[in-house]
C-alpha cells in the first residue's frame, strides 16, 4: 500500500473529492520506504514518477499488467485474423465465415455485457485485492482453452470464460484506481498504459514462430498456452504480494440483496450522467466509430493491401516502441494542463488516420514513387514502412493507446471510490452496447462492399466527435449533495 508520509495531503483532497469521508485513508506498507521528504521529492518529472512508484500495490500491479501487455496485443491485433483462419478450417463458404466472426464478436460482447453488469456491484461490495487475483487466473483458464482448441465449440468455449471474465474486472480496476496517488494520477495511468509497450515481446513471439515455418492458426495458438502459464503467474504474484484492499463502509443497506443490487446500480448510472453527460455522450459515438474500425482494419491491410503477416508484426511492434513514452507525456500532460486541451489534441489525429487509410489504394506511399523504388531495392524490408498504410494504422494505434490512458484518467478523477467499480462497469456496458451494434452490420458492409464504407462511417463519426469537443464542456459537474453518501 501507498506511504503516508509524503502523500497524506494527497488522500486527504481524493477522499474529499470522492466525497466518501467514511473511508480511511491508504495504510503505510511497512516495507515501501517513504518518498524523501523535502523540496526536491515536491517538483520535477522523476520526482513525480518516484512518488507514484513509491506505492507497492502500484507496482506490483503495474509489473503483472505487463504480462496483459504481451498477450493482450495479441488478441486486440491479430483475433480478426486469427477467427478468419480458425474458422476457414470448418465452414466451407468464406463468404459465411465474416458473417460467423460478427456473430461469435456479439455474442462475446453480450456476455462480457452481462458479466459487466453484475461486476459492478462485486466490485464495490467484495474484496478488490482478490477480484484482481481472479482477473488473471480466469482469463488465464480462458487463454488455455483457446490454446488447445480443435473445433469451433472449444473456441467459443474459451473466448466466452474470457469474457466472463469481466464479472471481476471492474473491481480489480478499482482497485488499481485507489493505489495512485490524486494529483499524479494522470501520470501513473501513463506509466500503467506503458505496458501496452510490452506487447512487444508478443509481437516477438508471433513472428518468431512464423519465420520457423509454423502456420498461423499453430502459431497464436502457442502463443495463447504461454500466455496462459503467463496469466496464472500473474495470478499469484497478486495474491502474494498486493496488499489487502480496504473494506468499504456503506450505510442504510437494504436487507434485500438483489434490492441493495438495484438501489446501488441505479444510483451510480444516475451519478454518471449527472457528473459526466457530454463525456459518456463523447465516448458511446467513439465506441460505435471504433467498432466499425476494428471490425475491417487488419483485415483491409491484410487482404485489400496484401501485407503479410510478417509485415503487420512489424508495423505493430514500431508502433508499441513509440508509445511508451508518448503515454508518459499525455499522462503528465493532463495532470499540470488539464483534460480538455489533451483530450482535444489527442483525438483530433483520429479522422486524420482513417482518410488516410481510405486513401493508401490510391496513394499507396507517402513518399513520391521516385523515393520509394530505390530506397526499396535495397532495403526491402523498409517497404510496408513507407506505405500511407502504415502511417495510417501506426497514427490510430498510438492514438487509440493515448486515448485510452485519457479517459481512464477522466474517470479515475471524477468518481466517488466508494462507487468506482459500478460506474466503471456502467460506463463499460453503455461502451459495449455500442461495440455489440457494429460487427453485424460491419461484416454485412465487409462481405459485399469492401472496407471503404465501413471506414467512411468510422470517419464520420470521428467528425462529428471533434465538433462535439471543439463546441461543448466535457468536464465533469459536481457530486450533488445527495449524492454523496450512497
């Protein structure tokens, strides 16, 4: 747990913040040496990462996240591919098998959906510390069976305990939220969303095992089992070594479970759109965006634009490089500057990317053809590098990644700690909801039309999103007074 010392100003202001006075403030870890007190721990960049990795239950956690990184960009990159591949093995009509990828993504959504809306209250009512130890071993169960499946039940068996795995997750977020310290959380969410950068060593793995002569379906399926044995590491490293999570203190509880259930699930999902209404409204038009983007990406670049495997795996692993840092800055950047300057930055690169992306069949690099030939004679590996295709995908990429680090942020500061979990999970469902609307349709437009259309509504709403950032107020309202002890 965090250290006191340096920091108890700090807990004082997010307690009064979440206006959750009942709850005691972070115990000292007696073996976490407290921040060096004085002028020079106050100000400065390596002072604040100090500060920030001076909690241990931070960094524990931070450390096991970077195992979600490996094999997280596995999932996020190559499972449209890898569903494709799968799935062509056992239905014999490929133009069936997108429709099949759409429903199997529905279906997965609407089970993380429902998982996400009982993880709310689980979150906010049991022990968080072991919410995040069974994160990792559920999705580590799930990661194994998709490791060995051999049909497509077995497929959608694993993929499905994944996403029940969201039962928990929302509390295993929360309590990451409660080791970071207030006014550097922008900051420590930077350095969490790092791990990303360790995807990495995936990307290694995957490219590895091709170069070798192993076939693609092989190849992600051995990547699944060691990401498996990776998960239930992870799993234990949390249970040994977090500290214990702090017990929530709630007043006027119905007896009734299931109406304690209701009562509290209501009121956070009025508490949400009281305090963030512009900002849910913001990310529900982003969710659909990216659904519709999601959906066609790496299947436009692997199938309309013929990059190979190979190349893919390089244009992802450059793109993790440069987003480590760059999410340090972002996080930093929203701590001093505040968040709608950094929001607007970072999300006005989106419609930026997708016209590109529409544009690379016409425009295939983005240095004159003169250029390009020679410098591709003799290095050709630099090749999907200098395609507008890949600049495209690099630029969502790193923006996706930023993007995210900023509305983990957003939230970490504006909810109650008391109610983080729920309206973490609400906001999740309402994110979700969107995402479950677009493979359907997605897969229908990818069939029979192309990515092109998919990617112009992708577009359109990315402008509309601007428009809504240039022209209206995002920040969060106040906690009404009747609100704050729910």
């Amino acid at each position: 747990m965090p250290d006191d010392t340096v920091e108890e100003k700090t807990e004082t202001q997010d307690i009064q913040m979440t206006s959750d006075p009942i709850i005691p403030p972070l115990e000292p870890a007696p073996e976490t040496p407290p921040p060096e007190e004085g002028p020079k721990t106050e100000k400065g960049f390596w002072a604040s990462v100090k500060t920030v990795l001076a909690y241990r239950s931070y960094s524990v956690y931070l450390v096991t996240s970077w195992i979600l990184g490996i094999f997280g960009i596995i999932m996020e990159s190559y499972l449209m591919l890898f569903l494709r591949d799968f799935m062509l093995l056992y239905i014999p009509d490929p133009n069936f098998v997108y429709i099949a990828i759409g429903l199997f993504i529905v279906l997965f959504m609407t089970i993380e959906l429902v998982a996400r809306f009982f993880g709310g209250y689980v979150g906010d009512n049991y022990n968080r510390k072991w919410l995040s130890v069974l994160t990792m071993a559920i999705s580590g169960v799930g990661m194994l069976i998709l490791g060995l499946s051999t049909n497509i039940p077995f497929l959608l068996t694993g993929g499905l305990i994944m996403a029940g795995s969201a039962l928990v997750a929302s509390g295993s977020t929360a309590y990451i939220y409660e080791q970071m310290p207030h006014e550097h959380s922008g900051l420590a969410m930077g350095i969490f969303q790092t791990s990303s950068g360790f995807g990495l060593i995936g990307l290694g793995l995957v490219t590895y095992f091709l170069a070798i002569g192993i076939s693609f379906v092989a190849t992600i399926q051995l990547v699944f089992l060691i990401g498996s044995i990776c998960y239930f590491i992870a799993a234990a490293i949390r249970a040994v070594f977090l500290a214990p999570a702090i017990p929530i203190k709630r007043e006027n509880q119905a007896k009734n479970r299931a109406r304690e259930f209701l009562r509290q699930n209501a009121n956070a999902l009025k508490l949400l759109y009281i305090i963030l209404p512009t900002f849910m409204a913001v990310l529900i038009l982003d969710a659909l965006s990216d659904g519709f983007y999601r959906f066609v990406s790496i299947l436009y670049l692997n199938e309309a634009l013929a990059f190979t495997y190979g190349e893919i795996s390089l244009m992802l692993i450059i793109v993790l490089a440069f987003s480590i840092p760059l999410s340090i800055t972002v996080g930093g950047f929203f701590d001093k500057r505040g968040s709608r300057r950094a929001i607007l930055i970072v999300y006005s690169v989106m419609p930026i990317t997708l016209l590109l992306l529409i544009l690379a069949p016409m425009f295939p690099y983005w240095l004159p053809s003169n250029l390009v030939i020679p410098v591709v004679t003799a290095f050709p590996i630099l090749e999907p590098l200098l395609s507008t295709a890949f600049i495209a995908i690099a630029m969502k990429r790193i923006n996706d990644i930023l993007w995210m680090t900023l509305i983990l942020t957003y939230l970490r500061k504006a909810m109650p700690r008391s109610e983080t979990a729920k309206m973490l999970s609400i906001f999740m469902i309402v994110i979700m909801i969107a995402f479950i609307i677009t493979p359907v349709p997605s897969a229908f437009l990818y069939t029979y039309l192309g990515a092109i259309p998919v990617l112009t509504i992708a577009l359109t709403l990315n402008l509309l999103i601007i428009g809504v950032l240039i022209f209206t107020n995002i920040e969060p309202k106040p906690i009404p007074e009747e609100y704050k002890n729910l």
